[in-house]
C-alpha cells in the first residue's frame, strides 16, 4: 500500500509562493513553531516563494522577516498585521503595515490610515496544531477565500478533531474503539458525583480524560482512582467543553500509521513508540527524549496490514485529504487492535512519527513536503469543478 508514492512535479512557470502558517490559538502552540521549523529547512527556495505567518496566542496574524524566530525568541514588534479576507474577489494575504501598533493586542495611537499591501499565495501550508488550526476553523476560511491549502478540509478537519464525534463515525463504519463516555464541562462544574460514575460504568481502571478537541497529549490524565478522575476532569475541562472519558488498554503497544493523499490514499509502513513515561503524554514526546520509535513496527506482514487497511478506511470515513496520522492500540495479550484517534495535521518536526513513517517507506522528508503542496493544487483544481449557483435547465 506505500506504491505510487512520488508523482511527477507539476510544471510552473515561475516559483510557488507559498505561506507557511504556525503558532495558533492552541495549547500546542509551542509544538506548532517545532512543526514550522523543520517544514520550512526543507523547502526548495529554487522552486517556492516561501512566507513566514505566526498566529500568536491571542489570534494576531504576523508576518515579515524571519517571523518564526521572531516567534521563537517573544520579539515580534517588528512584524506586520497579517490577513486573509474570506473574499475571493480580493485574493492573497493581505499586509498592514502601521506605526503605533501592538501585535498581541488591539491597535493604539492611529491618527491616520494604514499601508495596505497584498501578497499572492498559491498554497497555504497550515501547521497548526489543535484548537482553531487542525478543528475546521481555519480550513473555513481557506475555503471561504477559494485559495489552495495543505491538508483535509472543513469535514475531515473536525470530525478527526473531536474524539468523540470521531468514535462514533468509526463505529458506524465497524472500525473498533475503546468504551467511552463524553462529558460537558458544566456537568462537571454542577454534579462532578455523577461524572464520577459514569466514568467508572466505562470500565475498570485504568481511565484515560482528554480534552475532546486538543492533541498533543495536552490535558490527558491517566486515573487509577477517583480523586485521579476529579483531577482529571478538572484538567481537561480547562481546554475544551467537551471532555472524553474513555477505557484504558492494558499493557498496550502504540502503532501508528502516516496516510498520504486525496481520492486514493496510500499508508505508509507502520511504526511503534516505546513511551519513556507511563504513557505517551507530552513530556514524553517533546521534552524527556525518552521514548524510543520502532520503524517499522516488530509485526507480521498480516497484522501490519490490517493497520494499513483500517488506517485508510478511517480517512476515508471522514473524507480527510492531504494527510493524517492514525493511531492504533494494540492489546498485548489479545492481540486486538482499537483505533485510538486520527491527526489531520500531525507533528511535523524531523523526529515526528509522520514523517519518519514515510521516510522508512520510501518518500524523504522534503519530497514528503512537495508532494502536499501537489496534493493541495489538486484538490483546489477538484474544487474548481463544484458549480455554486444553480442552473435551470432552459
């Protein structure tokens, strides 16, 4: 299922401009700048235009010189107000370049208008991670703007986010899950008894309490009791309404599968994450550099198969393009496997699972990069074809 993996570049007659877009309103923001960082060491600048746009954490858009370091360092005084107007009539992004302003807040002293200037983009490269980046928000207003960007759109967007509506599709669509259970923040802020038991009506401990609508392992708690359950809750109901509450696999192995493309997805060899904690949680992945990856993943050619399959199946059921990653539990002993979640906008940084996935499998990290620019034309060249105004046969 890894065939077909290099398609031949498409042909243009100048370079590309394409705007590189990270930070966010997120509690992955820091892991967005990781993701940026390595996508743009490996854009071809013979062949793209390339432009830097940080979301700060209170939705700012800038740009300019250098915006992720600038990012990187908290020094973004010196960039720009940034734009893209869900008009398709006025395309590109649009630059206000103004004196007197603040770039995390509001604008202050303007005694007389801005310096407007726009910028074309040919493709928008999101590397957003979780709230309003990688839910459907922003992938609204790429599709409102009739512009091209990387990655699923708005359906595949926030159905992969939101754990909970996605378990439901892959149970529609006989894809196994583990047991769970949703939660609202204001159940929990009024009866946190009954959040209780109904969390312990799942299944015996271990627990697992996410955020509904995060990833990165931010706000996840394992509970073996239920004072673990209480701090739990209370944790995850910070980022999200809605707050998921699901069984625990005993001694699970992690598998995870990279998928790549539009109307037919190829997957990449499966990989293993050995956790350097107790389970994969945040610290585990970005700051212990503990946890050890198993590329590809000890398995026989069946089993690594049906990860394959139902990886694909998984994207297929909630139209995801472009990319995703899709995590799997596999029991030990039993040998079942459950689909744990789906990534439409993975990590990205050059020790990420999605790109070494695909690099074991044939396709390097900077190919991995042109063919979703490709894949992004493609499908704004398939959006094309839709007709928005209805016609009468005469």
């Amino acid at each position: 299922m890894t065939t077909d993996l290099r398609k031949p570049t498409m042909e243009n007659t100048h370079k590309l401009s394409i705007a590189i877009i990270f930070g966010g309103r997120s509690g992955e923001h820091e892991v967005s700048l990781m993701s940026a960082r390595s996508v743009l060491s490996v854009l071809d600048r013979n062949r793209y235009e390339v432009i830097e746009i940080g979301i700060t954490h209170s939705g700012a858009w800038l740009t300019g010189k250098n915006a992720l370091a600038a990012f990187e360092q908290g020094k973004t005084e010196s960039l720009f107000r940034a734009s893209l107007l869900p008009d398709p009539s006025r395309p590109g992004l649009v630059v206000l370049e103004m004196q007197n302003s603040d770039p995390q807040g509001t604008y202050s002293g303007i005694t007389a208008a801005p310096k407007e200037t726009t910028i074309s983009v040919d493709v928008f490269f999101p590397v957003l991670h979780g709230t309003f980046g990688e839910d459907g928000s922003i992938q609204g207003l790429f599709e409102m703007a009739d512009t091209a960007y990387v990655g699923s759109g708005v359906v595949g967007s926030c159905v992969g986010m939101d754990k909970g509506v996605f378990k439901d599709v892959m149970i529609a669509n006989n894809i196994p899950v583990v047991k769970s259970t949703m939660a609202l923040r204001s159940e929990i802020d009024q009866n946190m008894d009954a959040i209780i038991k109904r969390a312990e009506a799942v299944s015996d401990y271990p627990l697992f309490i996410k955020p509904a609508n995060l990833g990165s392992s931010v706000g996840v708690t394992k509970c073996q009791t239920r004072a673990d359950i209480v701090e739990g809750l209370m944790e995850a109901s910070l980022y999200d309404r809605r707050v998921l509450i699901e069984q625990g696999v005993h001694n699970p192995r992690e598998i995870e599968v990279s998928v790549l493309g539009n109307e037919n997805p190829v997957a990449s060899v499966p990989g293993e994450i050995i956790p350097g904690a107790d389970f994969y949680s945040y610290d585990a992945k970005y700051l212990l550099n503990t946890s050890e990856l198993r590329i590809p993943a000890p398995l026989s050619e069946a089993k690594a198969m049906q990860f394959q399959t139902l990886a694909v199946k998984a994207y297929k059921a909630i139209d995801c393009c472009g990319m995703a990653r899709v995590d799997f539990l596999l029991d030990s002993q039993t040998e079942e496997i459950f689909l744990n979640e789906i990534n439409t906008i993975p990590g990205f940084t050059k020790i990420s699972m999605y790109p070494k996935l695909w690099e074991a499998s044939g396709l390097p990290y900077s190919a991995l990069v042109d063919r979703l620019i490709e894949l992004a034309l493609e499908r704004k060249a398939d959006r094309n074809r839709s007709v928005h105004q209805f016609r009468r046969d005469q």
